[in-house]
C-alpha cells in the first residue's frame, strides 16, 4: 500500500451528494426540543441531585442549531 500517487494515478474525485443539510439541522432541533421538555419536568430533581447544568446544556444546543438553521438558511440564498 502506498501513501501517495502520483497525479496521473488518481481516479477522479466522486461527484457530490445533494443532500438537505437544513432537514438534519430540524431534526435536531426538534430532538432538542424533547430533551428541553425532559428537562424541565425533572428540572427540580436535577437541581436537588446537582446537576442543574443539564438546563443550560439544551439551552446552548438550541441556540447552536437556530445558528446553524440561519447560517444553512443564508447559504442556500
């Protein structure tokens, strides 16, 4: 096995999928969404065991998906 060719050896490079890069992003959000209302049902629980950072946690993972929702939305334009 060798670790590098010489250009002439290279097959070409494949053509890019087409894939819906905003569906995923949804679909996490969504998922976030579920872990927000998981969370504040148990949330008094979570601040009695300490763990009171799980709150923040899916608050930054929503906040980071809208960035990625936006920033995917820009994109396509």
């Amino acid at each position: 096995m060798r670790l590098w060719l010489r250009d002439s050896e290279r097959r070409p490079d494949p053509v890019p999928v087409k894939t819906d890069d905003r569906r995923a992003v949804l679909v996490g959000l969504a998922l976030w969404l579920v872990a927000l209302v998981v969370v504040l049902v148990f949330n008094r629980a979570l601040i009695g065991a300490g763990d009171g950072w799980w709150f923040w946690t899916v608050i930054v993972g929503l906040v980071l998906g809208l960035v990625g929702l936006v920033y995917l939305t820009v994109k396509r334009r």
